[in-house]
C-alpha cells in the first residue's frame, strides 16, 4: 500500500506510517476524544499515519463515535483484548504499531519522541503515563515509583506501546492465551530482541479503576491473579476489574 495512503487528509506527512491501534469495549465516554487526540498530535509531528479502532463487542456507541471523530473501525466479537489488539495489528498499514487505550490521550511530544528512537534503532518502547484527576492519594505517591520501575525493568502497560510491525510479527503479536498482563509478556520478549525504550514524555490515562475501586479490592484483586500464578492470567472470571460489569465513572475527557 502507498505510504500516504491512509494518512490524515489535508495534512502533509513524511516518514514511515505510523498505525495507531485502538482496542475499545463500551468507551463511549472516551474514545472521540482519544481518536482526535493521536490525529492532532500525528499531524503536528508531521507522521504519516492511520488510526483504527477495534470494536470488540460494545454494546454502546463506541464504533460510531469512533468513526465520527476520524478512525477506520473493524468490528470483533471476543471479549479478549489481546486477540483485539492483534486483529488491528492484522488489519494495519503501518511499519510501526502503536497501542493506544480507548481512555489515553497523546500528546504531539510523544509521537516525535518515539520517531526519534525508532529513527535511532529501537524496537519498541513505552511512555510514562500520567492519570487524570481526581485520583486517590495513594496512587499519586506510588506513581513516581512505578514510572522509574518500568524504565528500570524496560516494560509498559498496555495505555501506550509501540514496536516494529517486523518485531511484532517475530514474536507473534500478544500472546492470545492470555486475558491480562499480554502487553507484560510482549515486553519481555521484545527487550530480548532489542533496544525497548521507556519514554520520557507522558501520556494521559484514566484513572477510572483507581476511582471507582477501592485500594484495598484493587489489592485483593491482583494478589489473587498473582497467587494464581499463570493460570490466572488465562482466566477471565478471575479478572472482573478487566472484564466484569464496569462501575460508573462519567465522561472524563473532552
């Protein structure tokens, strides 16, 4: 496919195309506003790029707003957000993936940020993320630390991660075993093959669960998943903070 092909009309791009993938399941309160987030801060860094968003199975008007605000949507029943990042991966353009959270919104600083490293040789890399407010006391003290551990072990949540189509390829995209801590996994076997950089520059998350959870049920809840070991990452009625109904949190981006 011609590289300018799918990239944002009216603006002129250069580069290798930039895919930005999307998974989405009932983000109707947030996903126009991520979706003009990555348009606005591509064209300001001049990318070529393409957006796509993956309905998986909403119930809500997340593929029309999605499409509204300028994204190319694909529709998947799975309920899995692994399978749904991969089946963006299959339907992207780009030579460079970038995994973006329904409810994350990216600056231009960013994109030319991980232009520069990929420009530079790396594989893949990760963003430090920021939360939007209001969130708990707890989570604002232990999210200097979390930043510096992530850079220090070189892995990212799944808000905001970035590779090579060849790399993600190599591996085999997200391990489609798994129903949570993919994007972990898929860190740990890029940095093998790699420079796997964490950024500097932030991107702005929701910190919904932080809100709409207690510390101590989000506490509960991965120390079960962890005690479980591997197995219980392989089954989603474990993970109801991931999969089970979501607790109202309202519209939080605009």
């Amino acid at each position: 496919m011609d590289a300018d092909a799918n990239a944002t009309p009216g603006v002129r791009a250069t580069g290798p195309m930039l895919s930005f993938i999307v998974p989405a399941h009932d983000e109707e309160a947030s996903v126009a506003a991520t979706v003009r987030s990555i348009a606005t801060a591509a064209a300001a860094a001049d990318a070529v790029h393409e957006i796509i968003v993956v309905d998986d199975a909403s119930m809500d008007r997340t593929a029309q707003l999605a499409a509204a605000a300028g994204a190319r949507v694909i529709h998947v029943d799975l309920r899995h957000i692994a399978a749904a990042r991969n089946a963006g991966a299959s339907a992207a353009s780009g030579s460079t993936f970038v995994f973006v959270d329904a409810d994350t919104l990216i600056a231009s600083d960013v994109v030319v940020a991980l232009q520069r490293v990929m420009t530079a040789g790396a594989i893949g890399g990760g963003a430090a993320v920021r939360f939007d407010e209001p969130t708990p006391r707890w989570a604002k003290l232990a999210l200097p630390a979390s930043i510096w551990l992530a850079r220090r072990f070189r892995i990212t949540g799944g808000c905001f991660l970035f590779c090579s189509r060849v790399a993600f390829e190599a591996v085999g995209g997200f391990d489609e075993a798994l129903f949570a801590a993919e994007e972990i996994r898929l860190c740990r076997q890029l940095r093998i093959r790699g420079d796997f950089v964490i950024l500097r520059q932030a991107v702005l998350t929701s910190g919904r669960k932080l809100r709409t959870y207690s510390g101590w049920e989000l506490l509960k809840s991965l120390a079960g998943v962890f005690f479980a070991g591997r197995a219980g990452i392989r089954d989603r009625s474990r993970l109801g903070i991931w999969y089970g109904p979501r607790r109202p949190d309202g519209p939080r981006f605009e």
